[in-house]
C-alpha cells in the first residue's frame, strides 16, 4: 500500500521549493516535514539554500508559519525565503453593496456595453447590441438588442425600459421567452423579473410592490 508523501521537494535554479499538502493535519505535516529535513546532513558552512514553501489552499496564520520556520532554520544553510498559499477564490460581489451609475450613449449593432454594478443607460439599445450587467439594468429608450442583468450569478437583479423589445433577455443563467413574446406596445416602462426561476415581465410602477413582496416571502 503506497502511503502519500505530504511533503514534496524539488529543485528549482534558485533553491527548492517545499510543496506541502494542504489537505493533512497540520501536524501530521509538520512531523514529516521535519522527518524529511532530519534525513539531510546538517552543512553549516555550505552554501546559502534559498527555500520556497508552498502550502496550496492551507491558509495558516503567522504563529503556524514560524513553525515552518522553525523547523527548517535547523537545517543551518536552508533559509526561507516565502511562505505562500493559493489565491482565496473570490465569489460575486454583495448585490446590496451595488450602485447606480449614468451612462450616456447609443449602444449599436455589433457594440456590447459591460459594466459592474447597476447600470442606468441613457440611449437606445439598437437590434445586434448587447449590454451586461452585474446588476441591475435601467435603460431610458428603447431596448431593441440583447440585455444580460445580474451576470455575476445575481437572480435579483432586473432589467427595465422606456420601450421592451429585445432579441433577448437574460438574468443570471435564466434566458427569457421567444422576443416575439416580449412585443408590447404599452406606453410605460416595463422591467424583466425573475419568480420562482421564471421570467416575467410587469409594469415599472410595480416594482417596489413586487420586491417588497419577494422580501417578505424571504422573511427579510
């Protein structure tokens, strides 16, 4: 039965590098890590050995890391020059942190407007256009292209305008109905909604009714 190292060495041009496991007990860890290094015949006049440690999702605090540390200074020419763990994957940003910003402008066929947070465009849509958004999306013309809102993963977000023709809408992962199923020749402002994972459509004035009401069927 092969029994898995927690502790892989390699040599690199500029010292070696320790590859930790990430998934162990830390001391586990710790007692080959040291078993390893015990193996090595000490060089204290030798030269300077410039040591990266590499602990993969393992994040350890400050008092975990001396003792990486710690049990490496006891090989005398071994000398660690960083500690690192991977990067924290970082998920889509509070849909409640989000704010409205202005833009101006036509967005033309073939053009796509992107942007972070909510977004109020002041032009039209033109068929061929597409805009997105990690949030929300108010557009004061007509919306004749495509519309993506909440594009981070947020189901919330909606997306509005003067006049609601597009050739697609989207929100989250949701994509709406056949665009001829969206033709309205109202003369209000209209917005896309997502109910129980389905796309709807309701008059702009009923807005903060309709989120009122999804809120308290959150209990918030």
């Amino acid at each position: 039965m092969n029994v898995k190292s927690l502790v892989t060495i390699k040599g690199v041009k500029d010292g070696l590098v320790f590859l930790l496991d990430d998934a162990s007990e830390f001391d586990a860890l710790l007692d080959e890590l040291e078993a390893k290094l015990a193996k090595h015949e000490q060089q204290l006049s030798g030269p300077i050995v410039h040591i990266q440690i590499k602990l993969g999702a393992r994040q350890l605090g400050e008092e975990d890391k001396e003792r990486i540390r710690s049990a490496i200074r006891k090989q005398g020419n071994f000398v660690v020059q960083s500690i690192e763990s991977d990067p924290v994957p970082v998920g889509p940003a509070d849909y409640s942190t989000y704010k409205v910003e202005t833009v101006t402008g036509m967005v033309r066929s073939g053009q796509t407007l992107e942007h972070e947070g909510h977004l109020l465009l002041l032009g039209d849509v033109n068929p061929g256009g597409t805009v997105r958004s990690t949030g929300d999306i108010y557009i004061m013309g007509a919306l004749r292209g495509m519309a993506h809102a909440g594009c981070a993963g947020h189901a919330e977000a909606i997306i509005a305008a003067s006049l609601m023709k597009p050739t697609q809408l989207r929100i989250a992962d949701v994509i709406s109905r056949p665009p001829d199923e969206w033709a309205s020749s109202e003369p209000w402002m209209e917005y896309a909604y997502l109910q129980e994972g389905s796309m709807q459509i309701d008059k702009m004035a009923h807005l903060h009714h309709n989120r009122n009401r999804a809120l308290q069927a959150k209990g918030v």
